[in-house]
C-alpha cells in the first residue's frame, strides 16, 4: 500500500484554496491540476509499506494525535518547489505556520526514523494544487507573473485530525483514501 499521513481541511477551505489558484491554471503549460477534493497538508509520504505495518502506524498515528492541540493555519502564500524559476510544484502555503504544527510533524518523524523510514529534509506546510509536466515553462517565467496577479490573501483552515491516507495511483489522477484519521487534543 502506498501510504502517507496528512492534515486533511474542510472542504469550504479546499474550495477557496482552488479559487485562489485560479490565476495559475491560464499558464500555457501542462500542468497536471490536483483536484480541490484531493487537496491536503502532506505531514510525511512513506511510499509503498507492507500491509502488515499498518498496525504499527496506526498505533503511532494515535500516540501523536493524544500529544498534540488541534490548531489553525493561515494560508497566504502561492508559489513554487524547487523554486519559481524551475516550477515544479505549484503550492499554497503559509508564512504564519503555528510552531506546533512542526513539533507535530518532528514527533511523527522522529518515530518513524526509529521505525526505518527515511527522514525529509525539511517540513515546509503547503497544499499541492498543480505539478508542472515541462521543465521549459521555468525559463517563460510565467508563474511568477500569475502569482503577482493573485490579490493577498488569508484562507483560515482548522486543523483537526491527522490522517493516515492511502494513494492509488491512476492515469487520471490519484485516488485518496482514509484508512484511518485521529482527532487532536
Ligand atoms: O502533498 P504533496 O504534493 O506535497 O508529492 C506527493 C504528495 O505530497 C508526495 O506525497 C504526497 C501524497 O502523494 N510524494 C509522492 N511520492 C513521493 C516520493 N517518492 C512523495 N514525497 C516524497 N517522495
């Protein structure tokens, strides 16, 4: 199974999110846009995992829900991994996000170390909303001139479970699935 634990968001708050990146889906690209049902906060992608493991995380994903507040995230930001010059990833992020959202996400990362999975480089909150498919659009530069388009913004979304979702993979897109979500405190 091809797992990954996230902040799943009310789907009010994934419907503003789409229309505020409604500016980047003019670019004259291919773009594999995420549909709004589809989009999340991803804590940690473990990849493919061994159905005799799920046990395990769903024990850890329960030990950190018991640990943590819910909270809240203010989405402000619009732009680019690995940066706007080479787009590969179109994200709505926050330049605001509460500390313990990254203490969450460490705590999670620091147990499944010890349980063998790799650890990212860094956390950096954002939602997916497109995947850029053609390494030229970097040089147009295009993004960085819709992004200047899109007026300021503060998309308010309470963050109350943590998720543990699975990913199948499909030519149209991927299909998400919960196999199991934890309140916070
Ligand atoms: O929510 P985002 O887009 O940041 O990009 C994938 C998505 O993250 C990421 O896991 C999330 C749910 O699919 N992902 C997919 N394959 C990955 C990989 N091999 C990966 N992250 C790291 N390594």
């Amino acid at each position: 199974m091809r797992l990954f634990y996230c902040f799943e968001l009310p789907q009010e708050v994934r419907a503003q999110l789409y229309e505020i990146a409604r500016p980047l889906r003019q670019a004259e690209a291919r773009v594999t846009w995420v549909r709004p049902e589809n989009f999340h906060v991803t804590l940690k992608f473990l990849g493919e995992v061994e159905p005799s493991a799920v046990d395990a995380l769903k024990a850890l994903g329960a030990q950190i829900a018991a640990k943590f507040p819910k909270s809240e995230i203010t989405f402000d930001t619009v732009g680019a991994f690995p940066d706007l010059r080479r787009p590969r990833v179109l994200w709505i992020g926050s330049q605001q996000a509460p500390q313990v959202l990254f203490d969450l996400q460490a705590s999670l990362e620091r147990e499944l170390t010890k349980m063998g999975f790799e650890a990212e480089r860094h956390f950096a909150p954002h939602v997916t909303v497109g995947r850029v498919k053609d390494e030229h659009t970097a040089r147009v530069g295009q993004f960085a001139r819709l992004i200047s388009q899109i007026a300021p913004f503060a998309c308010h979304a309470q963050i109350t479970h943590i998720t543990l979702m699975e990913s199948q993979l499909s030519p149209s897109g991927a299909i998400y699935t919960p196999v199991a979500t934890w309140e916070l405190t």
